[in-house]
C-alpha cells in the first residue's frame, strides 16, 4: 500500500507536467498505452497470457472505461485548471465513494466501529487539508471534474471485485487486458484531442514516459493486487494518502503552497488510514493463491 501510495500520489505531478507537452485526451491515451505495454512485456516475461472468452472481455471493457478511460480523461481535463496537491486532496474522496457503493451493494459487511472511524477521519483529515471555508475560488469545473474521477474509480474498484477478481485469472494479465481496452477506448476518441503545442518541452514528454510506465502501469497492477488480496474498499483507501504525497511533491517541485495547516490535515490522514488497517476483521476470506499474480 506505501509503495501504491507514492506512485499513485506521483500521478498529479506528472499529468501536470504532461500536459506542457500534449493535450488532455493525448496525455491519456498516452499513459493507457505505455502502462498496457509495460504490463504486457511483464506477462510475456512471467510466461502469463491474456484472459480469453467473450464474457470476460465484457467485464475487461466495461470496467476500463469506469477505471481507466473515464478518470484518466477527468484528471487531465481538470489538472488544467487544479494543482496537482488539490488534485490529489480531491482524488482522497475515492473511499467515501467505495464505502457507499459497498453498502448500497451490500458487498460491504462486517464494517467495524474502529474501521469505520478511521474512514472518516480520514476524509476529516482531507477536509483540513483542503479548507473549503477559506473560499470556494478553486471549486470550479476543474474540481468537479477530479471528484468525478474519484467516484468513477470507485464504481471501476467495485466491478473489479465483482466480476473480475478471485475467478482463477492471475491479476497481472487482468490489470493488462484492461489497461489494453482502455488503450482502444481512449483511441477511439483520439481524433478529437487536438494537436500537439508547436514546441513541446522535453520534460513534459519524459513526464508522460513515466506516467505511462510507473504511475499508470505499475500502479493499476498493484492496484488490482489489493482488490483481490483485501477488497474494492480497503484498495481504495490509499486515496486517503495520496494527498501527502502529492502536496509535498507539488511543494518540492513545483513551488506549489504548503501550509502548517496542510501538514496538520497530514497527519489526521495517516492516523486515519492506520485504523482503517487495524479494523479489519479478523476472519477475512483471502482469495486462492491463482487470484493474485505472483
């Protein structure tokens, strides 16, 4: 989950500086086909193929555009005008959005009072950090549109859970097949993503290499890791992280605000996260070991 936590919160960084190089949509199709072409250079090196069959192609598809193709979309169009330290806060509503989708499908059981605190401390603790009482200057269509990834994430988390994960299908050539047919959703509409600024700085294409690579890849792997490992909602708990890391990698290299208050919210965040780890129950059903890719 730390090591999910400081690739994830990267991505901010690096859409922001992707987007010095390529338009919204570029920047997304970009980052679904490098991340689908690292994943599959790692199956073909562990001798894992692809999933076959119609039906489980349709679970591939429809859950790339709910985790892959629509929020990948979302935060570029809304990094235009966000931070990547703000863009990261908002993203931390990710777990309310799983808790609630968990409860209203009822695949959310067993919520202890101690786990249940902790989810709530922790979006307390992104509240702090973001400080909507100082003004509503930022909460603009930019905002709206990364709250809206974050819920897609969770819509993706938990038809992941559902129809995907703990069906005997190794999680690295799931996490490729659908970062594979978010490639061929994304490109479906690259025609109207417009063209490329005349001079394109380097650093905003080394940006995209490593977000297509490290923060898109890598990341959706272990992603699809703690989903089957713990569930939809424990994998989305490490939104509440992300915030760190993306406000103080937004602070290092960008310049970007930090404040006492920030480091304040900082530290709710991860006392939240540490009880939403030690309220799980006990009896957890793991999944087989042919569910999780080695």
């Amino acid at each position: 989950m730390g090591v999910l936590a400081l690739l994830w919160g990267s991505t901010f960084l690096w859409i922001e500086l992707a987007l010095r190089a390529l338009s919204p949509l570029q920047v997304t199709v970009a980052r679904c086909l490098l991340g689908a072409g690292t994943l599959l250079v790692l199956c073909v090196a562990t001798r894992r193929g692809l999933p076959r069959g119609r039906t489980v192609w349709g679970h591939v598809f429809v859950a790339a555009f709910w985790c892959n193709a629509l929020p990948f979309a979302l935060f570029s169009l809304g990094q235009q005008t966000v931070g990547s330290g703000l863009a990261g806060v908002l993203n931390a509503t990710t777990p309310l959005w799983s808790l609630l989708l968990g409860l209203a499908l009822g695949t959310e059981r067993g919520l202890r009072p101690v786990r249940a605190g902790g989810l709530l401390l922790g979006f307390a603790g992104v509240v702090v950090i973001f400080a909507p009482w100082q003004g509503a200057g930022q909460a603009g269509w930019g905002a709206l549109a990364i709250v809206g990834a974050a819920a897609s994430y969770a819509v993706g988390f938990a038809y992941m859970g559902r129809h995907l994960v703990g069906r005997g299908l190794a999680t690295l050539s799931l996490s490729s097949a659908q970062l594979v047919a978010a490639t061929v959703l994304t490109g479906l509409s690259l025609p109207l993503g417009g063209r490329p600024p005349a001079h394109i700085a380097p650093s905003g294409l080394a940006a995209v290499v490593i977000l297509g690579i490290f923060a898109t890849g890598i990341t959706f792997h272990l992603t699809y890791r703690i989903i089957a490992a713990e569930g939809a909602t424990n994998a989305a708990t490490v939104g509440y992280l992300l915030p760190v890391v993306s406000l103080l990698l937004g602070f290092v290299v960008l310049d970007e605000p930090f404040s006492p208050r920030a480091a304040a919210g900082m530290v709710i965040v991860l006392v939240g996260v540490s009880m939403t780890r030690r309220g799980k129950p006990r009896d957890a059903v793991l999944p087989t070991p042919s569910a999780v890719a080695r």
